[in-house]
C-alpha cells in the first residue's frame, strides 16, 4: 500500500478543486514551513501536461490526449453519468439522470464555456422562512470574486456582428435562428458571456467544442498549481476519509500504470471537491467513520435537497420553409440566451448543440413526436401514434430520416430554471458509486418548467416547426448536466447543513468541502462561474484568516 | 489547414464498402464471412418458408436485426442511397470491451438490472450468441422453421416492437440498439454515420480530429477569416460559416433592462 503525508491534500479538480490547489498551493509557496498540497484525482490527465505518471494514451497532435469519439470506452474517462437504477429501465418510473466531467478540470474538460454571474435574486431565496444561502453570500458580496474568475478565464461576451471582433468572437446562425423564433413569440434572445480558448470551435465533439478550443482548468488554475509546486495525481479515486487526531487519513485506489494500488494518505487540511456527486458520495460513505462528537452529518442532510439547476433539454426542428439553416452543429456549443422569461418565470432560455447520439438514443430528449403536443408535466404524455394507430417508433428508416434533418433543421434548447431542490443523492447498492433520484417535482418546479416547455414549443412552432418528446414528459426523467448541493453551506450552528459559510464541515476542524455540493441552491443561470467565485472568496478568507481560522495557523 | 487521408477507414474503403453491400443486396449474396467483420459464431441452415427471400444478405439474425434497427437505403437498384448501422460497422461497436458495462455508465443505456447485464457481457461474441439464440426464439412464434434474417421487413419490425415491450427482451434490443447508433454516431471506427447527418468529414480519424474549425470553403479548406474577403467567398457561394455575421431583428416591447445588466448577466 502507498501511503505519506501531505500537508494539504484536495480530492477533485473541477471549479472548486482547481481554484483551491491554485490559490492554496500559491499561498503555501509564501509560508516558512513550505507545505505540501497534494491533488488527487481518479479520472486521467487529458492534457498530458499535469502528472507524468498518468496512463493515458499518446499526446497527440494537437499537445493533449483528447480525441473526437463517443465511444463509450473513450466517454468514459471524461465524463462519468450517475442515474436512478429503478428510474430509466423501468418505464413510467421517475428517474433522474446527472452528468459530470471526470479527470483533471472535472467539468471543465467537456462543458460549453458559458460563464455567467448568477442573478442577485438566486441568493436571496427563502425556504421555510430561512434564507437558503448564509447572509455572507449575496451577487455583490461575490463580485469580486467573479471577477477574478472572468480574468482567469478569459470571459467575454460574444456579439451577433462586429466586424471588429474575432471571427470566434460571434454567436452562431442557430443563435440567430433562436432569436428569430424568440422575436416571433415576444421574446429576445442575446449573446452570451463565454470562457473560449480563443478558438473558432468547432462544433463536432459532444459538447461541439474542440479541446484546444475549449477554456478547461487545466490551461488555467490547475497550470497555476502546478506551476507554485502542487502535487496533482490522475487516476486515484478517493473511497474513504476518516479523523485522526491532528488531521485526516484519506484512502483509495491508485489506477495509474492498470493495475488497482490502495493507497493511504495522512494531512493536515482536507479538501473535498469532488463535484455535487463526487463529494456527496464520498462522505455519505465515510459517515461511519466520525465518530458522534465529530459526526459529519449532524443534520441529517447529507445528499438531500440536490438541484437540478432547472435543467429541461427539448430537440425538434424547425420548418423545411423557414428561410434559414439551424446548422446547429458549427460554432460553439452555447452562445446565446434568451433572459425575457426570467423576471416572472425564474427560468432562462439556451439553444445548444446536442450530439445526434445522445438524442437518437432518447435519454433527455427523443425524436419522437409528443401523442400531445402541448401537453407539459411530467409524464404528462406519450408516444403520438401514426395514422394506423402504431406509436411511432425509436428505430426505422422513418427515424434514420429525422435524424438525418439534424445538419440543416434540428435545434435543441433549454431551460435553466430556479427549482426547488428535489433531487437525492445516495450511496450505490455495490461498489464506489452513487445514485441519484428526483421522487416529485414541487408544484413551483413544475410550474416554471411547464411555462418553459411552453415557451419553447411556441418557438418550434413560429418557424414553422415542431417540438419532439422529451424524457420528462415521456418518462418523468429529469436530466441535468449542473447538480448543485447535497453538500449545503450553512451558518455555524444551523442545522439546515453540512457545512458552514467557509465549507468547512460542522463538527470538522480543518475539513472542507468546495464545489458545487455546497451551493444551497439553484442559480437559474449555468453554474461553474459561481462554484469558482465561492471557492475564491473560501480560498481568500482561509489565506486572510478573515471570518475564519487563517490556513497558517491551521497548518502550525 | 489541409485534410489528411487518415481516417481509420478511407473514404475509398467505405465508398467500396458502401458499393459492396449494394452489388450484394442487388444480387442477393451473403457478404464474405472471413473478414474482422464477421459474426464469431456458425449458424445452423435455415429452411426457407414459402415467404421469405431465397437467400438472406445477412450473415446471420444480428446482422439482420442491426439493419432493421439503423437500415441502409437502398434505391430499386440496390444502390445505397444512405448507410445504415452495418455500413457504420456496428459490429465494431459490439466488439468494444464490456460495453454493456461502459454504455450503461455512460448513458447509452438505461440502468439495466444487474442480471441482464451479467447476461450481455461477457465480450461480443456471447452477446451475439444469446441475441441470435433469442432473436430464432422470436422468428420462429412468427413463422416456423425461418430465422429472423430471412422473414419479411414488416414482420422483423413487428418483433422488434414486440421485444421492446417485453422485459425480458427489452434490454437485449435495447443494447443492439444502443450499439447501432453509437456506430452511427460515435465516429467509433469510422465517420459514415455523422456525414449521413450532416457533418463534415473527420480531418484525421486516426488523430481524433473532427473539424478544426470555421469558417472554411464549401471544399474543406480552413479560411482565415482576419485576412480573407469572407463577403466575397460568401457571394460566389463558396463560404461554409456558422455565423450570419448579422443581428436578428429587435423584438419590439421586449424590455431587457429590468433583467440583464451591462455586461450581459442577469442583474
Ligand atoms: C457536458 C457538460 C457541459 C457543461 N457546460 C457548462 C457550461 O457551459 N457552463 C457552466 O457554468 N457549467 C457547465 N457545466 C457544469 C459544470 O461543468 C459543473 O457545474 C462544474 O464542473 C462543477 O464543478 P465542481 O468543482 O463542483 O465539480 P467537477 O467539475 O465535477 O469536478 C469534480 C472532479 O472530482 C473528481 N472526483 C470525484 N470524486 C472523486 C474521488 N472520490 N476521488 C478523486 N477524484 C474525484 C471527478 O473526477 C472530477 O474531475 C457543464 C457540465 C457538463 C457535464
């Protein structure tokens, strides 16, 4: 068994992880005793540029290890999905499905880039007369530390033309398309605010963005880290923490060079940043390991209220007399929105490139037509029937034909929507994994997705088009690419939480969680921005000592 | 940036490919069995029914069945007028390492009970052994003593509907499914599915490398678009863009100011 000690170890290096190891690792370069941060992570290193170690295949051409292939032999090492075992498989049950990024820059290696600050009125929400977010956090309490994060990255904000700007710099025809549809039902739509690598995208990969194309952690924060001396290990998966009596010993699985390694390792100060699931699942499984006094769920409230971020994905085409192409494939994955909806129905609206694959094979959005087109809900409606009174089918040539239309008319979009937290987090029945489940949509959930769901048919609809059946109404499956929470801040001695303002655990001296399990809520806008602007004001308060216990000190 | 001939199949391969399987459907004759391609298992005769083709193009019901869930079209003349699940080499996507397994973890297939997939793993080879077993099983309540391969379109759909609705069965076309599209779609082994989509060739299938971007010419070449005359390109009809390069229309009564700040946040 591998095994040492570390001063400062951080499990993950999504958003929360690798604002962490940048910041803390700088931080721990300016201090006397010179302490150690370790990162592990148990997806590979992708860049080929962090852990020469890692075990991926050969840097290619273009200086990473990243290629443009679904197969899920290759899907699997940077994106992980979590589901509802009794949900999907068997029809009519309700069921939620989660994806995430997996290796270094967690989410980052396949997300879209859309970095936006999360609107004032997400922080103020209140549940049960209580404010879901602890009083220090508000928009303008983050501002700063929104700022720091758009710098690093890169944010800007796109254009519909300028001929000063970048070709790259553009939003795209099915932006355009969009709008239109949007203009014709009284809506506007706008350019988005994106983090790019600079790079005129190309839509083909899952998420429609070249790798060098897309603004991932590992050519920011997680370079920073490296570059103030922070350890980084790929293919090590975190399974335990338990107390010791100064610190933490972490244990798991070192898969670097194939074979399984248990490893064992002691620190001081441990961060936790796995992601809404990843961390959730990590100490739901350690529960048993703290004792009462230092219980790690004193509340009980481990993996309970999840958001969805108000993730509703639909796909349909527009009309074949509609003047122009959709061509939603070319471009950038995202890169307008539409916000009209959002002062009285707390929802945004996104076009989105969604690879064909995804969609042939129905998981969120199908390409089947709805038995009731304006039906909303969830499993509000089935399949419609063709003129024989057969339900259309999910094979064919018929549906090799739809499917055909995605170069020139297929649009997809969604909604982003405040909803009520209803999603779950528990412990899979066998192995490391978790499941995730979504039991009933709150009336205000429902709410917002039905105004939603219509909002978008009538966009289908205005260009002469027609919206598809998606998984919610057809099967209740709720599929969201943005969990938040399972792991919620709290103020000190609230017992609504895992942990408190800073992450760090209640009873826990020196256990932190940063990442998107501690946002308390949903933020109605695509969430990475506001995971990094949190784990830059925790990062700074720790380093500052401010409102909490400096890290120094903590380290002594 | 020019295109390098590096696809893990050429374009000349699956043209011949394409070309092959509609000389053998037009002629009726079963394709090589020695190739990779070809399923790991002999099948016993079949006994053609009054009904059914004189001789099947299929090599065995998989392959059949691969065909009614993602079909190649074919014109009256047997030309292929656009690929299917077997043109896309879907048995090179059955061949991938526990892919029940790794399709599920993925999302490419529903949460499968744990029995179901201790029954479809196990390499493809088993896979295929237990949904050729099946699939006889299925054909012969429909027509006795013909294999699926050989029955009439209309009537393998039918069981396939069948099986969708069964529990028993579900999960067997539903990873055959799943396979079918992800060779389709997946750029697995090659890219002949995402160009029936639409989708521009892969500039190195061997490299990973999709499309290194736009704008580029209607031919593939990358345009720079800082030094080239895009209007001009666009006027001679040469211009392959994603972007209008032009605002859409205001929408009149749509006040943004009460929800979108100056730099494009919700306030
Ligand atoms: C396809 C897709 C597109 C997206 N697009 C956008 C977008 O455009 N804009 C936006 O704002 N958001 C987007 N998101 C969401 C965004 O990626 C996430 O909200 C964000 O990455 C969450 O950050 P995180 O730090 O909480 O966790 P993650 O980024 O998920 O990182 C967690 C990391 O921890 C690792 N890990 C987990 N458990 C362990 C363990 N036990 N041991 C070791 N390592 C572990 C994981 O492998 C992972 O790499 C997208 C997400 C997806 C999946």
């Amino acid at each position: 068994m591998a095994g040492g000690f570390h001063d400062i170890v951080i499990v993950g290096s999504g958003f929360g992880g690798a604002v962490m190891a940048a910041r803390l690792g700088a931080h721990a370069k300016t201090l006397a005793k010179k302490p150690s941060v370790l990162v592990l992570e148990k997806g590979w290193d992708g860049s080929g540029k962090l852990d020469p170690r890692s075990d991926g295949g050969p840097v290619n051409a273009q200086g990473n290890r990243f290629r443009h292939t679904l197969s899920p032999a290759y899907t699997s090492k940077v994106a992980q999905v979590f589901t509802d075992p009794r949900g999907t498989y068997q029809r009519g049950a309700p069921s939620m499905n989660v994806i995430a990024g997996k290796g270094f820059g967690g989410g980052s290696i396949v997300y879209d880039g859309v970095s936006l600050r999360a609107p004032a009125e997400a922080f103020e929400q209140v549940r049960d007369g209580r404010r879901l977010w602890p009083s220090f956090y508000s928009r303008a309490a983050l501002s700063p530390y929104y700022a720091m994060v758009e710098q690093r990255l890169g944010v800007h904000r796109l254009a519909w033309t300028d001929a000063s700007a970048p070709h790259h710099q553009l939003a795209t025809k099915r932006d355009f398309v969009f709008a239109e549809g949007c203009r014709r039902i009284g809506a506007t739509a706008v350019p988005l605010k994106l983090a790019d690598a600079g790079d005129a995208n190309e839509g083909w990969w899952n998420q429609g963005q070249r790798f060098e194309g897309r603004q991932d952690l590992t050519k920011n924060y997680l370079r920073d880290a490296r570059d103030s001396g922070v350890v980084m290990w790929s293919g090590c998966e975190v399974e335990h923490v338990a107390p010791t009596k100064d610190g933490y010993v972490i244990s798991g699985t070192d898969r670097r060079g194939g074979a399984a390694v248990p490893f064992e390792i002691e620190c001081r100060v441990l961060v936790v940043a796995g992601g809404a699931v990843g961390s959730s699942g990590l100490l739901l499984r350690s529960v048993d390991r703290f004792g009462d006094a230092r219980a790690l769920d004193p509340a009980q409230m481990l993996g309970k209220q999840v958001s969805a971020n108000g993730d509703y994905g639909v796909s349909g085409v527009v009309g074949r007399d509609y003047e122009h192409d959709v061509e939603g494939h070319k471009g950038k994955p995202m890169s307008s929105f539409c916000p009209s909806f959002f002062g009285q129905h707390k929802f945004v609206l996104i076009p989105f490139y969604a690879a064909p694959l995804y969609l042939a094979l129905g998981g969120a959005s199908t390409l089947l037509r709805p038995r009731e087109p304006a039906a909303s809900g969830r499993g509000s409606t089935g399949i419609a029937r063709d003129a024989t009174g057969l339900e259309e089918r999910a094979f064919g040539l018929a549906y090799k034909k739809r499917l055909m239309t995605f170069g020139p008319r297929m649009l997809t979009m969604g909604c982003l929507a405040i909803d009520a937290c209803e999603g779950e987090i528990s412990l899979a029945r066998s192995g490391t994994g978790c499941d995730v489940s979504w039991r009933e949509t709150s009336a205000t959930t429902e709410a917002r997705w039905k105004a939603a769901v219509d909002a978008m048919r009538r966009i289908y609809e205005a260009l002469g088009g027609e919206m598809y059946l998606d998984a919610y109404r057809k099967d209740g499956t709720v599929s969201t690419a943005h969990p938040l929470g399972g792991c919620r801040m709290t103020e000190r001695g609230d017992a609504a939480g895992v942990v408190d303002t800073c992450g760090e655990s209640l009873r826990n001296r020196n256990l932190f969680v940063v990442d998107a399990a501690v946002i308390p809520s949903a933020l109605g806008v695509n969430p990475s921005l506001t995971i990094a602007a949190v784990a830059e004001s925790i990062a700074d308060r720790l380093i500052r000592g401010a409102g909490t216990e400096a890290l120094a000190d903590r380290l002594a | 940036m020019s295109r390098s001939p590096t696809h893990a199949i050429t374009r000349r391969e699956a043209l011949s490919r394409l070309l092959g399987l509609g000389v053998l459907a037009s002629t009726g004759c079963a394709p090589s069995t020695g190739d990779a391609s070809a399923p790991a298992i002999a099948l016993p005769a079949q006994v053609p029914g009054e009904e059914v083709a004189a001789r099947s193009r299929y090599a065995d019901d998989v392959d059949a069945l691969c065909d009614v869930l993602l079909p190649t079209e074919l014109d009256a003349s047997g030309k292929v007028l656009s690929p299917g699940a077997r043109e896309a080499d879907v048995d090179g996507a059955l061949r991938i390492e526990d892919f029940v397994a790794i399709a599920s973890a993925q999302g490419i297939l529903p949460a499968l009970a744990d029995a179901d997939v201790r029954r479809l793993s196990g390499g493809a080879d088993a896979f295929r052994a237990v949904l050729n077993a099946e699939l006889a099983v299925l054909a012969a309540r429909h027509r006795p003593l013909a294999a699926f391969r050989d029955l009439p379109r209309a009537v393998q759909e039918q069981i396939v509907v069948d099986a969708f609705d069964d529990d028993a069965q579900r999960p067997l076309v539903l990873v055959a499914r799943a396979a079918c599209f992800v060779a389709f779609l997946g750029a697995v082994t090659n890219d002949i599915g995402l160009r029936a989509v639409g989708f521009p060739a892969f500039e190195s299938f061997e490299d990973g490398l999709a499309v290194s971007g736009y704008p580029r010419t209607k031919s593939g070449r990358l345009v720079d678009a800082s030094t080239e005359d895009l209007a001009r390109l666009a006027g001679k009809g040469d211009l392959d863009d994603y972007t209008y390069n032009r605002a859409p229309a205001p929408t009149p009564g749509d006040d943004l100011t009460t929800v979108l700040d100056a730099s494009g946040d919700l306030l």
